[in-house]
C-alpha cells in the first residue's frame, strides 16, 4: 500500500500547491493524508478549506494545536469521520483523534496526537497512544501525525511506538527534516515540513516574525504570497509494516498550475527497511 502524508498546508499558496500536487500524484497513492491546521489564512480550518482539501483528494486531514481557531471546527469535527485533532485533548472535546478508514480492503487507522514540550498542555501523548493500540485489533496498520515542537520529544514518541504504528510523522514546526529511517517496521521523520511559501517565517511574511523578536511586542502577522513548496512524504506499507520512507519537497508553479524543479520535481530519499534498526 502507498501512502501520502502532506505537511501543514498553509494559507492560499499552500492550498493551491496541495491541489495541484494530489491533482497531478494524488492517483499514485491508495491513502492521501493531508495536515491541514493552517489552511485557513494561517490559522485553523474553516468548513469550506476542509471541503477543498477533501475535493482535491484527501482521504483524512489532520489538525494540530490550531484545531479551535476557526469558529466552525468544532461543530464540523462532530459531522465527519475524516478530519481529526489531536487524540490527548480533555475528554469531552469535540471530535475524533483517530479515525479508520478502508483502502482497498484493508482498514487503515489515522490519529494524531500533540506533544507538551513548548505546546498547550494537554493529556499525555504517550499514554494516548497506549490506549490508542489496546483498543485496535492486531495487525491494523496504523499512520501516526505527531504535532511536536521539539526533535527530542518527537524522536522519543517514534521510539514509544516502533514496532507498533506503520509510521509516525513529525507536523508543527514547518521544517522539513532530512532524518527519515523505518525501524522495526516503523517509518519516521521528525517533521515533514509545510506546505506553504518557503521564502517566508514559517508561512508568513518576515515584517510581522522580524519586529516582533526585535522589539518583543506583538505585531501583526500576514501570511506571504507567492509559489508555494508541498513538503510531504511516501510510504511504502507491507501489512502493518512500511519498507519504505521517501521524502518529497515539490516546488508549485502557479503559472503553469504544476512542479518548478527539472523533471516532475519531486525530490527525496529512499530508506529501506532492512537497512534500519530500532533505536
Ligand atoms: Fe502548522
Ligand atoms: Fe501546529
């Protein structure tokens, strides 16, 4: 099974680049997951971006600690099965942080969960995730979004789960890192970066970013314009196991309404399983 895992889509640049990737690879794939958290103007996801990114292909779309900023989410997450937010919120929050869907016969799990490490401070993760895999039947594949701010505590979160999720993927910090591996049957990056304008403070323009570390007072942030890249990765799944991790930075051409880059402009690297180890 191949699956396809887009990082946070950001603002309109980043809503255009994600419909022209899944319009152009999106047929590759059996499973398209797409972390939509800043789709909406940089902030959340209103009902009429997330019927955008489902109508572009998207099987499910993930969330993250922009999940409530919008006012129409919370209502939105109790009428559908495909759009989740982070599994360690307070009982009683509105919505799912796992969900299942069928791919070509076989049921593929889908949740997300939010680290504590400079984040809101929900519910712990890793006891989520525990309670995540008693309630699954043996042998569910199961895709992991890990909305983390810091490397460590999302490298820790892949260890907690090796040997149990098919992956676990870094979202959150708009960076694409080039540390992909598979061990024990789980593949992992600490964050698959965004989708959104690279020339940029993680999606917006620098004046806001800029004078507000400069003076340390609040300033208006405006998201930039512009081409934007889809930082994504691929998976490669053998049951409940990936064998395969590529990454994927894929340069939009809004003129030409597809890549940038020489050839079809995707990039990445392929690790394999049987060259990978548990940490
Ligand atoms: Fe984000
Ligand atoms: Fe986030």
């Amino acid at each position: 099974m191949r699956v396809l895992f887009v990082g946070d889509v950001f603002a309109t640049p980043g809503l255009k680049a994600v419909r022209a990737y899944l319009g152009a690879y999106g047929g590759d794939y059996d499973l398209r997951i797409v972390n939509a958290e800043n789709a909406t103007g940089g902030r959340g996801l209103t009902e009429k971006h997330f019927d955008l990114v489902r109508a572009a292909g998207a099987d499910v779309v993930t969330l993250g600690n922009h999940t409530f900023d919008q006012a129409d989410t919370a209502e939105l997450l109790e009428r559908t099965t495909h759009l989740i937010r982070p599994l360690n919120y307070p009982p009683g929050t509105p919505g799912l942080g796992a969900t299942t869907v069928e791919v070509a016969g076989t049921h593929v799990t889908v949740a997300q969960v939010m680290g504590r490490l400079f984040m809101d401070p929900l519910d712990d993760p890793f006891r989520a995730l525990d309670d995540l895999f008693a309630s699954l039947p043996e042998g569910r594949p199961v895709i992991l979004d890990a909305h983390t701010e810091t490397t460590a505590e999302t490298k820790v979160l892949g260890h907690h789960v090796a040997g149990r999720a098919a992956a676990l993927l870094g979202t959150h910090t708009h960076v694409q890192t080039a540390d992909e591996q598979v061990f024990d049957g789980t593949a992992y990056l600490t964050d698959v970066g965004m989708t959104g304008v690279e020339a940029s403070s993680i999606g917006v323009t620098f004046e806001g970013p800029y004078a507000a570390f400069r003076t340390q007072r609040r300033h208006r942030f405006t998201p930039a314009e512009g081409a934007a890249t889809v930082c994504a990765v691929a998976l490669e799944l053998d049951g409940a196991r990936a064998t395969s991790i590529e990454r994927i930075r894929w340069r939009h051409d809004p003129a030409t309404g597809g890549g940038a880059e020489p050839g079809d402009g995707r990039t990445g690297h392929v690790v394999r399983a049987e060259g990978a180890r548990a940490v």
